[in-house]
C-alpha cells in the first residue's frame, strides 16, 4: 500500500529521521499542529463545497433563447480552421445507425 507515492518502509525511514533531527518532544509538537492545519483545511473545503452547492440549488435556471445555431467551422488538433461537415441525410427507414457495425468486445 502506498501512501502519496511512499511505501511503508521510506514512511518509516523519514519519521527516523525526522525524530532524530527535531526530537521527540519537537515531534509530537509538529504532529499535533499538522492535525490542527488538516482539520482546519478539511473544514474550509467542506465550507467552500457546501456553499458553492447552496448557489447552484438556490440559482434559477434561465430557459434557452431558441436553438443553438450549428457551429459554421472547427478547429482541428493542429489549430487549423476546418470547414463544418455537411449534414448527412438519415438513411430511407429513418435509423442513423442501419449499416454500421457495434464494436467486437474482447474476450
């Protein structure tokens, strides 16, 4: 199982360090503060989620104008301008899909 990219044993070989380097007492110190800022960070998500979903559920949604017109041109991966496609007609019995084949699944 790792942890943000850190096995179990490295978790351990920093912690030796860091003991070593600051001293248990200035470890638990840290320890202690660094669950206060999470809790904290934790909180204030929390709040900012919280909010921003009161102002999507509170904002009436306005009704569309009319249709959308067609797009008249695209732009490729390359940023070329590509002109729109012309619209193909659907086939005599009315279904788009008649003649295409579904994809093989994988077995």
């Amino acid at each position: 199982m790792e942890l943000f990219g850190i096995r179990p044993t490295e978790l351990l070989v920093i912690v030796l360090v860091a003991v070593l380097v600051m001293g248990p007492a200035r470890m638990i110190e840290m320890a202690r503060s660094l669950g206060r800022f999470w809790g904290e960070a934790q909180r204030t998500l929390k709040e900012v989620a919280d909010s921003a979903t009161r102002g999507l559920d509170s904002a009436p949604l306005e009704p569309l104008s009319g249709p959308t017109p067609a797009p008249v041109e695209s732009v490729g991966r390359d940023g070329a301008v590509q002109p729109q496609a012309e619209e193909e007609k659907p086939p005599e019995n009315g279904h788009p899909a008649q003649g295409v084949e579904e994809p093989r699944r994988r077995e």
